[in-house]
C-alpha cells in the first residue's frame, strides 16, 4: 500500500528537483561550449567602414607602419648590460618568432604566471638583456610587440588552456559572462549576442583579439589589447583595473580561447 | 610665405591678425606661432563661423569664384581624428598659370585652417591628399589662390560621429 | 628622431609628372587632450615641412592641430632631371626630422611621349 504523498512532501520534491536542475544550468560553461562557432569566427574588420579598411590595406600608408619601422629597428639595437639585440639570440623574427603571438598568454614556467606577451618582452629585455625596462604601453614596448606579432601574420589563433593555464582560462571566461559596471552589462551580451546589430553609427564587433597591437584611430597611435580591454571597461562605466591586472591577462586568454583559428592580423587599424 | 599683396591689403590683413589674437580663449603654449593662420578661434563665442568668416582671413576683395576646385572627403567619417580628404585644382600649372597656395579650412574646429600648401609650376599638378581632424560635423572649405591672385574654391558638408579634440579614454 | 617614409613610382622618366607619398611618424598633439595619466599634453605639432630639390623648395606644408597625428602628404612634382630629394620639418618643440632620397629619372625617350 503507498503511503499518501502529502502536499508538503510534493513540494518539497518538486522544488528539491527545480533547485537541482538550476545547479546543473546555472554551472559555468563547459570549456567545450562556445557561443560563436569556429566557422562563425570573424575579424572586426568584418564590422568597420570603408575608410578603415583602405587605411588597414594601404601598405604604405597604414599608420600603423611607422611603428612596424620602428620595431624592426629596435630587434637589431643592442641594449643593456648584455650587449645584446634581440636579433643576437632570436636571429630573424621570420623564423625565431613565428607562431609565438598565435599562443599567447601563456603561463611562464619560471613565475608560474599567465604572461602576455608584452610581459614575456619585458622580462626577457630585463632579465636576458639586463636592460632599462620598457613601461607597459610605451613606443618601444607597443613597437616590439607590433613587430614580433606580424611573424605569426595570418596564422591561426591556437592558445593553450590546458594545465596551469586552466583556471586562468575560466576566470577570464567568468569575467566575461559577468554584469559589470554602471551599465550592468557582460561582454557577452554585445560581442557574442549582438554582433552586427549597430550601436548609434557603429556596428558592434565580436571583440575578436587577433588584430592587436592595433593602431587605434580614436587614441592615435597603435594600442595593446591590455589598453582596449581597459577601455572596455570605461565603456560600460566600471572601475578599471591598474595596469598589469591579472584580470587583462585572464580575459586575454580567454578571448583567445574563444577565437581559436582566426588568423593574426597586422598591422591593423582600427576605430 | 604670404603671398605677395598691396600694402593696403597687406595692413587689413595685419590688422585682422593681431585683433584676432587677442580672442584666444583655449591655450596655445607657444607665442611664436610660426603660422600666424593657426591661431585658436574664440571658443566663447561658440557658433559655426559661416564661409564669410571662414575665407576672411585669406580673401582680401580679391576675384574668388566657386569652380574649379575638386574636394572629396567620405560623407561620413568614421572618427573625427583621421578623415581622408583629396582635392584637385583645374589649373594648367605652368609658369604663367598656376596655384601658389591651397587653404584648408575647418567650420567648427577650435583653429580653423587645418593646413596650407605652397604649390608651383614644378608641381605639375595642384593635387593633392591628407588626414584632417574634424571635432564634429561640419563643413569643410578648399580655398585655392591662382597666381593671377584671384581665389577658387569648394565645399563639403562632413558627419562625424566620433569628433577629435574630445578625449575618450 | 621620427621615422618618415616615402614613396615614389619605381620608374621615372623625364617629364613625368608623378606622386609621391610621405607619412611622417608625429603625434600632432593638439594641446587639448589628454595622457594616461590624465596630464595635459602640450601642443607639439609639425610648423612646416618642405620638399627641397634642386636647391628649390618644390612642395611646402604648414600643418595645424587639424592634421591627423602621423600625417600622410600626398602630391606631385614634375620629373626633370636626377637629384636628391631632402624633406625636412620643423615641429614646436624645434625638432628637425629630415629624410632624404636619390630620385632617379630616366632621359625621355625619343619615341615616347611624355606623360602628364
């Protein structure tokens, strides 16, 4: 004979079922789940105007170049205690370099630190070079990273996520899914919802990274990905986080996760 | 530098100049402004200057005809920082006829002429390209003076959305 | 100090009239924005640049705040004969940034006409 289920109980397996299945949809993303697909992934050039477009194809031209120039020449320049250039060791970036900006940030074994590669050109000029350092944002430091990212020029984006790298990856992911600022908004609800759709004249992009360092048309003069990510924070009105935040590096990453397979792409202007 | 003028066109100029001076209102650090052109309007008074008030400065009774010149800027600029602008003068540029100097003229920037070229019958050609700043939307003025001393010029209305001179982080 | 850079046809013959490209790295600070750091950063922009050949000055310009930061000058000059080409300019703070460029132009041709 089955005992009377009593109203009471019924509730209580109802909402001990509701509450379960909210865990289960409410976990974070499987690292697996993209919201783009790989074969929807698309450059922000896809987004932006004529006018960008002939300046970024302008071989001469492009603004971005005179850094490039610059680049080139600071490989060969011997710096610091060492007496070295970087072209002492690394030789060409055609061979040395190519492929480095497609993986990263990646963890720098010695620190077990996310770097980015701004940080991994700093630590080397001081550390290998034993040279003055390079402020975050600085020409030379914007210059080199220009530089040493064209090497990987149109290679696919494959960053690692696996081991130490892991938990870097989600919480950059957690970031980007999370309300933030005055505007209450997550990145995701622009970049990954409404990609295309306009935002008074502009079209919103997919926030893609491939394109960094960019040159920036609205800051005049080429910009690290650190510095728009910052400033996407100024978009939607909240507190932006110092420079070198751990934050920058862990979004970095994870939006490199995120466009796996698009090519690097410099250099590059941008609004 | 200046082309060559009357003394009597040469004084209303000066005199244009230095009262002009004086309105500065935002500040320019530097009291030797090699180009006395390049002077900051008087932000007080903040309305669109009208084309009168734009070629005044340049265009002193002289002949000045709207012909002849080929401005071309994209009807909507991306951002105000970097606007592509090209211009073509019709002119044979021999020795005989030629333009001497092309004015770029803004309606809403805080100084209004963004470039003058000095040009001649080497050139071949009175063409020619640059990048301006806009801070807003505005109209843009090509003034070109011919060597006979008479002006030519033309116009173009620009939206931007994204204006220079405004800083955004 | 800054880096320019130029571009000219690969080939020139005399009596060509051909363009030339010259970007010029400079900030154009305008004097009305600020840094990262939230300073004012002071009015420093090119007051004239020329084109010298031939011991003549053959292209001037004299920018304002209203020239984009790291401006492109495009224009034409007519090609007589070979010479060096000396850009030089002048920015507020009394930097002089030159570059220079051995143009190379190529007799006409009896059988060809030359372009304009």
């Amino acid at each position: 004979m089955l005992l009377p289920i009593t109203a009471l109980k019924r509730c209580c397996v109802f909402w001990g079922l509701a509450w379960l299945g909210m865990l289960v949809f409410a976990a974070p993303l499987h690292a697996q789940q993209r919201l783009i697909a790989l074969d929807k992934l698309q450059s922000g050039l896809a987004f932006t105007g004529p006018e960008i477009l002939d300046l970024q194809a302008d071989d001469f031209a492009n603004p971005a170049l005179p850094a490039m120039d610059k680049g080139a020449k600071l490989w060969k320049q011997v710096a610091g205690k060492s007496d070295k250039s970087c072209q002492s060791c690394h030789g060409e970036t055609s061979a040395s370099m190519k492929g480095v900006a497609t993986r990263y940030p990646a963890i720098d074994k010695a620190s077990g630190q996310l770097f980015n590669l701004e940080d991994r050109i700093r630590q080397c000029r001081q550390k290998n070079q034993k040279a003055s350092e390079w402020p975050l944002e600085s020409d030379e430091l914007l210059a080199m990273t220009l530089f040493v990212t064209s090497a990987s020029n149109g290679m696919p984006i494959k960053a690692s996520v696996e081991g130490k790298a892991q938990s870097h990856f989600e919480a950059g992911q957690k970031i980007f899914m999370t309300r933030q600022g005055q505007m209450n908004l997550a990145c995701t609800q622009c970049h990954d919802q409404r990609y295309g759709i306009k935002l008074f004249t502009d079209k919103l992009s997919q926030g893609q990274p491939n394109a960094y360092p960019a040159y920036r048309i609205e800051w005049q003069r080429l910009a690290s990905l650190e510095r728009r990510l910052r400033f996407c924070y100024t978009g939607v009105k909240a507190e932006v986080p110092a420079w070198g935040h751990k934050d920058m590096r862990d979004i970095s990453l994870y939006l490199m996760w995120r466009a796996q397979g698009l090519s690097i792409e410099v250099p590059s202007v941008r609004k | 530098m200046l082309p060559s003028l009357s003394r009597r066109d040469y004084l209303i100029r000066f005199l244009q100049t230095t009262v002009g001076a004086w309105g500065v209102g935002v500040g320019l650090t530097n009291a030797q402004d090699m180009s006395v052109l390049g002077r900051v309007q008087d932000l007080s008074d903040a309305r669109l200057r009208n084309f009168e008030e734009m070629v005044a400065p340049y265009v002193v009774r002289q002949t000045m005809k709207h012909e002849g010149v080929t401005l071309s800027l994209p009807m909507l600029a991306d951002n105000g920082h970097l606007v592509p602008l090209s211009l073509k003068v019709d002119s044979p540029m021999t020795e005989a006829s030629h333009v001497t100097h092309i004015y770029l003229i803004s309606q809403r920037n805080p100084v209004p002429l963004m470039a003058m070229f000095v040009l001649g019958p080497w050139n071949g050609r009175a063409e020619l390209s640059m990048r301006v700043r806009l801070s807003g939307t505005q109209m843009v003025v090509a003034l070109a003076r011919l060597s006979d001393g008479t002006f030519r010029y033309e116009t173009q209305e620009v939206v931007v959305t994204e204006a220079a001179c405004i800083d955004n982080g | 100090m800054t880096t320019a850079r130029l571009q000219v046809p690969n080939r020139i013959i005399e009596g060509d009239v051909f363009k030339l490209r010259l970007l010029v790295q400079h900030p154009m600070d305008s004097g009305f924005l600020r840094d990262l750091e939230g300073v004012l950063v002071k009015r420093n922009v090119i007051r004239h640049l020329q084109c010298i050949l031939h011991d003549k000055e053959v292209f001037r310009v004299e920018p304002t705040t209203g020239t984009s930061a790291n401006p492109l000058f495009e224009f034409y000059l007519r090609a007589t004969h070979s010479g060096e080409l000396y850009f030089r300019w002048v920015d507020d703070k009394g930097y002089i940034g030159e570059l220079r460029h051995n143009l190379v132009v190529e007799p006409a041709n009896q059988s060809q006409a030359p372009k304009s």
